[in-house]
C-alpha cells in the first residue's frame, strides 16, 4: 500500500513539473525565412521576424547585392521585369552603341542596359542615392520576375501560418 501511494504521489509530483515546465516557453524573437527560388546567382526568399514580413532579393552573400522590400513592392518590381524581354528586343535593333531604359515604380527602379543587344543587364534598386543594387542576366530577371509577381500572395501565406 505504500510503494502505491509513493508511485502515486511521484506521478503526481512529475505531471505537476511537466505542466509547468511547458508554460514557460514562449517565443517571442524569432526570423522565419523562406526561401523560394535560387536561379543563376539570384535568390528570393520570405522572411517574417516579429517586426516585419518583407520580400528579399538579389545576392544576399555578397553586401550591398541584396534588396530588402515590402511584398507590394516586390510585385511592383516583377511586373517592371516583365517588360525584360521587350527592352532586350528594342535594344537588340538599337543602332545606339550603348543603351540604357529605367523604369521606375513603388520607390524602385528597374535599369535595362545593354551594347547593342550584346552583355544585356538588368539592374534593380531602390530610389536612393546610395545603397544596394541587384545585378541579374536577362534569363535571371525574367524567371526571378515571375516569383516576384506572387510575393504578396506568398507573403500572405506565410503571414497566415507562421503565428508564434
């Protein structure tokens, strides 16, 4: 009868520790990343951390080759690179030596520059006099484009499942 009401009180003791043990964690400083696509030397990737959800692309292992934007500007930037291949098409036929088109939309800027067609690049920054810059190949701005045009929905989704 005692080794019982020892075991019983023992389990008691253990559930009472657990219990209280797990009401102590919290996560209160975290930064989820998702990382959606890595083509060529570009990467895109989804980061959430408690202050803000913001939308990183470029080269982020080299400093200043990385953009750090909103989702909304994000897709601003995809539907600009939309228009890559039309100004590679345009400059291509160009009788310019060199050339060079810049739009510009949500505070960003895409430059298309390029010789006659010949080391086509595609540039994106924000409208600053100074800070980073993301240098992409045509291929590397057509397809990063495409992801960049969903961020807002990726953002959402991520927004929606990641509640700490």
């Amino acid at each position: 009868m005692k080794k019982v009401m020892v075991m019983a009180l023992m389990f008691f003791v253990a559930n009472l520790v657990v219990s209280i043990h797990a009401e102590e964690y919290g996560i209160k400083d975290y930064t989820f990343t998702w990382h959606i696509i890595k083509y060529g030397g570009t990467t895109m990737e989804i980061q959430k951390t408690p202050e803000a959800l913001v939308v990183i692309f470029g080269q982020p292992t080299i400093p200043l080759c990385a953009l750090t934007i909103s989702p909304v500007q994000a897709n601003a930037v995809g539907e600009l690179l939309k228009k890559t291949d039309d100004y590679y098409q345009i400059q291509k036929e160009s009788e310019d030596v060199s050339s060079s088109d810049t739009l510009f939309s949500h505070n960003c800027e895409v430059n298309f520059s390029s010789k006659q067609g010949r080391d086509f690049k595609v540039r994106v920054k924000q409208n600053k006099v100074f800070g980073p810059v993301v240098l992409m190949t045509r291929e590397e701005a057509i397809e990063i484009g495409k992801y960049l045009r969903q961020a807002e929905q990726m953002a959402s989704f991520v927004d929606k499942r990641i509640r700490p």
